[in-house]
C-alpha cells in the first residue's frame, strides 16, 4: 500500500503485509531497510492497511482498527474495537477503504458452499462516528 503516488510525491512509504503470521513492515522513500512494526508482532494477524489521511491505519483479524505511526520510532496504537456483529454471522473478512478523508470498514460474511471453498453471503460497510470511539 502506498501512502502517496511516487511520481507526483518525494516523501512516501510503502507498508506491506507479510509473512504467515501477517505482521506488518514498511519502507519510506530513500530507506534501503523495511522496519517492523513491532506491536504487528504481539497480536493477532492483519487482514488488510490503509493510508487515509496521512496516516497508516491497519485491521486485524478480529475486526480491531489500529493507526501505526510510521515515523522515526514506529509504533501502533489501537483505536477502535470492531462493530457490534452476531457470532452466528459466520466467516467474517475484513477491509479498509478509503473515501473523501473517511475510513469505512467493509466486513465481508461468507459462508461454506457444497462444491465450493466460501461463497459471501453478504457485505455491511461501518464507519467509525467523529470522535474514532464507535461503529455507525
């Protein structure tokens, strides 16, 4: 994911996805390194990152928002559990989305199909309210 358009921007970082446990790296313009960040290391696996803003936010598998600061020291700081959501749903995958400066949060449900891995069944989009503290 890149945080600008590198031939219209000097300063940009690409962050990634990785590994098998799906821990989080990036990489600003003119590093010839990818820091970790290390919080990506002590929790459950990212499903998927977003510049938005300026900021780098990232989503776990358990549907968790996060923003990581990818500045001189990375760090990571939670900001929002994930929506309200029956347990009887099903499979759920998360995304982010980028949208006018807002960040919406898809959640994808899918379910086992005969013949078939997963079929979804069904998409809901959230957003966080202003202050970043609950789902709409």
């Amino acid at each position: 994911m890149l945080s600008a358009d590198p031939s219209l921007a000097a300063n940009f970082v690409v962050a990634i996805i990785y590994g098998v446990n799906e821990n989080i790296a990036f990489c600003r313009s003119g590093d010839v390194d990818w820091p970790l960040i290390d919080e990506s290391l002590k929790h459950s696996r990212y499903k998927d990152i977003m510049f938005c803003a300026g900021k780098l936010y990232v989503v776990d598998q358990m549907g968790r928002i996060s923003i990581c600061n990818v500045a001189n020291t990375p760090t990571m700081i939670h900001l929002a559990d994930p929506p309200q959501i029956s347990s009887w749903m099903g499979y759920k995958q998360w995304y982010l989305a980028s949208l006018n400066e807002e960040l919406p949060m898809v959640v994808r449900y899918r379910k086992v199909i005969p013949d078939f891995e997963y079929k979804t069944d069904r998409l809901d989009v959230y957003e966080l309210d202003a202050n970043g503290t609950y789902w709409l």
